[in-house]
C-alpha cells in the first residue's frame, strides 16, 4: 500500500490560505458574489458527499441537516457584523472566519481522501459517512449564512 501523499493538495492549501487572509481584510463587495460564492460552495459539498457516499438517505439527509443547522440555527453566528453601504456594493469588515472555514473544508476532504486512499474501514460505516456528511454540510451551510446575511442587510438598507 503507497502512503506517499501527493503535493497538488498543498497547492490547493496555498491557495486557499491565500484567499483566507484576503478575507481578513476590509473589502467591498458586490452581494451577488457572496451569493454565487455561496452556491458554489453548496454544488461542491454536495457533489463531494455523493461522489465519496453516493445519494443514499444517510450522507444526504446528514449533509442536509448540516446545512440547515449552519443557515438557520448558527446563521447569527457567521453573519458578518459592521455592514455598510458603499455605492452597488457593500463593505465587509475583514475576518479570519471564511479562512477557518476554508480550512476546514480542506481538512475535512483531506482526512476523507486519505481515509479512502488507505481504503480506512471507517469509510464504509454509517456513523463515519453520517458525520462527514454532516461536517461538510454544516461548513458550506455558514458560507449561505454569511451571503443570506449581507443579502438581508442590503435588502433592509
């Protein structure tokens, strides 16, 4: 069995360290880019638990439960705060939280496609697919927070 792990990954990783701390700055944006960042987010995770569980009730119903607990119960909790208007667009305080989410994502594909790799018996079991469903779920469920926020703060400006 070959353990050696690939560099593209740590690539990826840069990249997205990259695009962390980008987002710990003060930026203007345009709400329809969070919303489309947000979707995209959403086609991955699950495209991700499909491609890795299938579309069985188990990873699905998880992952859905995921989302739904990151949008309506933590919704609040990964909402930027400090919103405000600048032309078409709106300004966005900087936070290192889309950086851990990011982060978190990668570390939960890494850990799931090393898992694989070693073909880990762990992959099979229910309680395993139901929790990564449910992590991948819940991360790309606080992206849709965060975009549904900014877009409630611009519909009530």
């Amino acid at each position: 069995m070959n353990t050696t792990l690939p560099l593209w990954p740590f690539a990826i990783l840069a990249g997205l360290l990259a695009l962390g701390y980008r987002q710990s700055r003060d930026r203007v944006v345009r709400p329809g880019t969070l919303a489309t960042l947000a979707l995209a987010m959403l086609a991955l995770s699950v495209y991700g638990v499909t491609a890795a569980f299938g579309a069985n009730v188990v990873p699905v119903l998880a992952w859905a439960a995921g989302f739904a607990a990151s949008v309506f119960v933590a919704g609040p909790v990964f909402a930027p705060r400090g919103l405000a208007r600048e032309g078409r667009g709106v300004r966005v305080p900087g936070s290192w939280l889309p950086l851990g989410l990011m982060v978190g994502i990668f570390a939960a594909k890494f850990v799931l496609g090393y898992a694989t790799g070693v073909q880990a018996h762990m992959v099979h079991e229910a309680w395993f697919i139901a929790t990564a469903s449910a992590v991948f779920g819940l991360l790309s469920g606080a992206f849709a927070a965060r975009a549904a926020a900014v877009h409630r703060f611009v519909r009530s400006a």
